[in-house]
C-alpha cells in the first residue's frame, strides 16, 4: 500500500496545477489539503481566489474569513475578504473587515489604503482622510512610498492621489471636528479656538509673547499670560485641600509597600535619561504610580488608593481621548535633577499638591522664579513655559499632580478643544477611524 501524500506534497501539486492553467484539477488537489487539515490557511486562501476567478465571491469571502482565522497574525487573508467583498460591491462589509484589519494590524498601510478607498466610495470623507493619512504615514515611515522608486508602478497614481487628499483634506477635517460646538454656540463663542487651529495649522504667525513660553504642540491664543497661576481659580481647589490627609496617608503607604514605580518618563531610543534626568552621586530617578496616564484609569492603583480615588473621581477633569487626564504621585528620589523643558499646550495647567517635601527641593518656571513646595499647599503653573525640577536632598519628594483644564477657557472652547485634539491624534496615531 503507497503512503498517502502529504499536505506540502499535495500543496505542491495544487500550486503547480493552479500555475499551469488547471483550476478545476487545482482546486481538487487544495481541497484533498483540506481533508486532512481542515484549517490549512494556504489552501483556503488559493480555493479563495479560485473562487474569485469564476466569479463566486461569496464563496471567496467564506473562505478567506476561515484563512484569516486559521492564520490571524497574516493581514493578507483580511485584505483578500475585502477584496473579495469589494467585488461583490459589498463596500460596508469591506470597510468592516478593513476596520479589523487595521486595529489587528496597526502598519499594515496597504490595508489603511483600501480602507480609505472604501471610505471615499461610500462618502465619508473624514475617513477617507484618516486612513489615507495613516496609509502614507505608516508606508513612509517603513521606507516605502518616499518616491518612484520605492512605490509599486501599479499603487504609484494611488499614492499620490491619497496624498494630495490629506495635504488638501487635513484643515477641512481639522474645522469639521467642533462643528457641532458651532451649530450650538455660534461663531463667535469659538473665535480663539478657529486662530488657535489657523495657528497649528501654520496658517498665521501667532506666538507666545514670552520668549520662555513654547507650547510643543498646540498654542492657544489670548489665554492670560504668566507661569503661575491661582489655584483657587479651579472649582475643586477646596477639595482637594480638604482630601490632603488622607491623599497623603496613602501616598506614604504606597511608597513604603512599593519600592519603585513606573519611570514618569518613557525612555526609548529617542529619549534617553540624560535628556531629562541628571543625578548628584547616583542615578536620578522620576518616578510615577498612576491613577490616570495618557487617559487610560489605572484600576488596581484606584483600588490601592481608594480615598485618593474618590476624590479624583469627584472632580470634573480634563478628558481627552488617549491624551487626558495624567494624574499621579509624582516621585523624585533624591539628588535628581529635573533638566529644562516645555509641555504640549497651554490648554491644560499643571496642579501640584504637595505631599512630601524635604529640604531644598524646588520648581523653577522661567519667567516665574522658583517656587518651594509646602506640603498641603495647592500650586499650578503652566508648563508651557520653559521648566525645570530639583530635590536635592537625601529624602524622596512627593506630589500628586494632575494636569487640568485652562480655567480661562469657556465650556465651549473646552469641548471644541477636546474634539479638536481627539481629531488631531486620530490622524497620528494608528487607530480604527472614530465613528461619528
């Protein structure tokens, strides 16, 4: 009795059969592959496009969906499903699957493509933006679509059609996002945030009129000048004061159970310690337990902290998506220097409760002086302007800090800010488009 064959032999055969012009005896041989290993994402994905060839989209969608989960970590089984649907003009089901691809698939720019031109099929042109701007950052970024060159002959006219849409499509998308604080509020009411955007936008000239203020990201215009400000002008001040004992009972207690936390700052390549940090006689650390980071609510540290949690839970914060709020017992060992820097935007202050302060342990915001932390007492400043921390003492320094809204902002420029920015990371970060 002859050994059966196996599933590379059979594969074999099936590809060369496929190559020769033989489908109907190909797909017999991909389907024997299929007998003996139901789930092989090969010959389903070849039965796949078989399928198309014929005609038989349906077919092709059902088997490039069972490709794709028998081999999730392979975005082409996706990009095949919706070719397959796109066929069949099924384009909301297309987008669908384009959606999951490029959540599964963050840099899988081909896939940001389709997406976009499923997008501009169906008329949603805020998509078609987003994922045309994802699609050319990501392929750019890999070392693909800078030129001719490294751009396939047959994506070349595509390319740069999507690229001409973002540089176009980018201010038009940017005022769509706080349209509906438009229809509410009017016009007026959003006259700083439209010269604030017409500034990002590099459309006008508009700056800090301190030479120490330099927002990184997003200056916000005829907002009051100055690195401090009042604490008090924030509706939770008293609150917060209020809570101080216990805050501070459970930082000491956090502390002592945890002998490290996480770095405040994330070091990577681009971003080493000696660009932040400098040491006197051992290595400089500033360090974070997070109740918020970038938006996302640590849990377990809420539950670790519970009196801290609720009073940060009482107060109207800064939400923004995958941004705000940033909240955290802020910890600087001792000897550490934190290096001059600027923050992102003079939308949001930066609160200080001081909650363990040893000796000679000082901010200096330039243009404002130094201020020396007294524990309990409640202080804000803007970290737009030039900044930089100490503690050079033998103890650890302690402070909650959170950053919040500009009090000088009214609700609507606030909510317009909030989409605003949301709408800017939207288009820089690798995520599924927003639904609106």
């Amino acid at each position: 009795m002859l050994p059966l064959p196996s599933v590379e032999a059979l594969l074999q055969r099936a590809h060369a059969l496929a190559l020769h012009g033989s489908p109907s005896a190909a797909e017999a041989a991909y389907r024997q592959v299929l007998a003996i290993k139901a789930d092989q994402p090969v010959a389903l994905a070849a039965l796949g496009q078989l399928a198309v060839n014929r005609g038989a989209t349906q077919d092709a969608v059902v088997l490039f969906a069972a490709a794709a989960k028998a081999a999730p970590d392979d975005p082409q089984h996706l990009l095949d499903q919706a070719f397959a649907l796109l066929s069949g003009e099924q384009f909301d089901s297309a987008r669908n699957v384009l959606q999951q691809t490029v959540a599964s698939h963050v840099d899988c720019f081909n896939a940001w493509l389709m997406l976009g031109q499923v997008c501009e099929v169906l008329g949603d042109s805020a998509g078609t933006l987003r994922a045309f701007h994802q699609a050319v950052m990501r392929a750019q970024r890999a070392g693909y679509w800078c030129d001719e060159g490294s751009t396939p002959p047959d994506l070349l006219d595509t390319v740069l059609q999507a690229i001409e849409q973002v540089r176009r499509g980018r201010k038009e998308l940017c005022f769509s996002s706080y349209e509906s604080v438009r229809q509410q509020h009017g016009s007026a009411a959003l006259r700083r945030v439209d010269l604030a955007l017409t500034s990002y936008l590099k459309e006008n000239s508009i700056a800090p009129n301190s030479p120490h203020q330099r927002p990184r990201f997003f200056f916000f215009p005829g907002l009051p000048p100055g690195p401090y400000h009042d604490p008090m002008l924030q509706p939770f001040a008293d609150r917060l004061i209020t809570a101080y004992p216990d805050i501070r009972t459970e930082a000491l207690r956090t502390l002592a159970e945890d002998s490290q936390f996480e770095d405040f700052i994330r070091f990577r390549d681009n971003i080493k310690v000696e660009d932040y940090l400098r040491g006197h006689g051992q290595p400089p650390a500033w360090q974070a337990f997070f109740f918020y980071r970038h938006g996302q609510r640590y849990d377990a540290h809420h539950i670790r902290c519970p009196r801290t949690s609720e009073s940060l839970e009482r107060i109207d914060l800064c939400r923004i998506a995958d941004e705000a709020p940033e909240i955290c017992y802020s910890v600087l060992t001792p000897g550490s220097d934190i290096l001059p820097h600027h923050g992102v935007s003079n939308v949001r202050l930066v609160m200080h409760l001081p909650l363990l302060v040893p000796p000679d342990c000082a901010l200096n915001v330039f243009g404002g002086g130094e201020h020396h932390w007294r524990e309990g007492e409640l202080m804000m400043f803007d970290d737009t302007y030039r900044h930089e921390a100490w503690n050079r003492s033998n103890s650890t320094r302690v402070v909650l800090l959170m950053d919040c809204w500009n009090p000088h902002l009214d609700p609507a420029e606030r909510e317009a800010v909030r989409l605003l920015i949301e709408t800017i990371g939207d288009m820089g970060r690798a995520r599924t488009p927003r639904s609106t």
